[in-house]
C-alpha cells in the first residue's frame, strides 16, 4: 500500500467513526433534565421546613408557585403534628384555591426605593428586623426588578416606587403576665400600616398588616425580639402577597 493509499485509508476510517457515532447518539438521546416548572406538594413544603428555610421565603414561594396541595382536614392535623408553622400551612390552603390570582411579570424598569420605617422607641428593634427582612424577600421576589433602601440610597432614585411604612401597634410579649392571666394573655404583636407610591409620586397602595405568634405558641418575653417569633418574622410574606394581589389587578 503506498503512503498516498494509506492517508486515504486513515480518512475514510475517522469519517465512519464519525458518521456512526452521530447515527447511535441519534438513537440514544441524552436524558433531558426533569422539568422545573412541576408545583409544590405536601412533600416539597415538609422537605423546605425541615432545611430550616425562614417561614417568610417558604410562604413567597408557595405564594408564587403553581401548587397541587393536600388541605384535608387530616393531612392539616398531620403537618401540624410535624411542626409547620401556621402561616406556611396557611398559605398551603390558599395556594390551592383555584382562583387564585396569576402574578404579572415585572414591567421594565419597575425598580423599589423603600424609606426609613417610622416607629415608637420600644418597637424599634422590631421594626429594623422587619425592614430588612422585608427587603431581603422583595429584592428574592419577581414583583421588582430591584429593590434598595435608604440604607444603601440616601435619597430615593429617580423613577423608582417607593415604600413606606410605620408601626402602628406593637407589644413585645409577656411572659408573666400570660402566665398570671392565662391563655391568650402577654401575647407579642406587631401592626405595620405599609404604603406604595408609583415613579409619579402618587399613592397608589395602602394596607395595614398584623402579625403574632398562635395562642398556644405565644410565649414572648418582655425583651428581646428573637422572643417574639411570628409577630416579626412573618411580615415579609404577608406584604409579598398582598402586593402580588395588587399588582395581579388590572391597572
């Protein structure tokens, strides 16, 4: 065989290789990963709570998610045995009513400025945990396409909404006297009075939302806002959903 004939060999043996290869990979198609869009279940929040995931993160996602939830009596009995905290089981039974508002998608340039948070003294360390958890889960969300505050902006940015807030009712919690007086006493609880303004400067969103911990979890001491649980920690996931619900309104 001479060297030409060789060469030529080589050539027509690759491009077999190759012809062959691509035939079996045809035949063979790589798995295609499985698909992210499928809804929450019982299984999916139990998996969420047991990682520790922050109540207020879990409840957006339900919020925002397309759901397939089990909401019977005895299976609510059962994740209450399981220790899912009353605001996630809560939003279980509202993320599977069928009627259910569809979130928008964020319009270009919808960018959130939210201001200093308004409050008496006492409350104050409520208040600047709240802020920033409420921060914290707009910035996670899809209702904005950003979101910064006062901390970081002095002054609000031109062509941004804008989010206010004060405190209009709060109690830290009181270990004795719920003790002394009985169930449903010393009860910790946090009322936030929320506002949106659009780039126009105009008001277009008002509402007032309460937080505490259930009757028989509250156990809040006089001080120390890690004490007071629900009445701070769930107030991010009630304001993503009530916006949703506003911003799901034909404007």
């Amino acid at each position: 065989m001479t060297k030409k004939h060789a060469m030529l060999a080589i050539v027509l043996g690759l491009v077999t290789t190759f012809i062959n290869a691509h035939a079996q990979n045809s035949q063979n198609p790589a798995p295609t990963a499985p698909s992210s869009t499928a809804p929450l279940t019982n299984k999916d929040v139990l998996e969420m709570v047991k990682a520790q995931l922050p109540v207020d993160v879990i409840v957006a996602k339900i919020h925002r998610s397309s759901c397939s939830f089990d909401t019977s009596p005895g299976t609510l009995k059962d994740l209450k045995s399981a220790a899912v905290p009353d605001a996630i089981i809560l939003a279980m039974v509202e993320g599977g009513a069928p009627n259910k508002p569809e979130l928008r998608a964020p319009e270009h340039g919808r960018n959130l400025w939210i201001s200093k948070f308004t409050c008496q003294t006492e409350a104050a360390a409520a208040v600047a945990a709240v802020q920033r958890a409420d921060l914290a889960a707009l910035q996670q969300s899809d209702l904005f396409e950003a979101a910064s505050s006062f901390a970081t902006d002095h002054e609000q940015p031109a062509g941004t909404w804008r989010l206010s807030a004060k405190e209009t009712s709060y109690a830290p919690g009181n270990a004795a006297e719920r003790s002394i007086v009985g169930w449903g006493a010393g009860r910790a609880h946090l009322v936030m009075a929320y506002e949106l303004w659009d780039p126009s400067g105009t008001s277009v969103w008002k509402q007032e939302i309460k937080t505490e911990p259930p009757l028989w979890g509250s156990t809040g001491e006089t001080a120390g806002i890690q004490d007071q649980g629900a009445a701070t920690s769930e107030q991010p996931g009630k304001l993503l959903a009530a916006l949703a619900k506003f911003f799901a309104r034909p404007h």
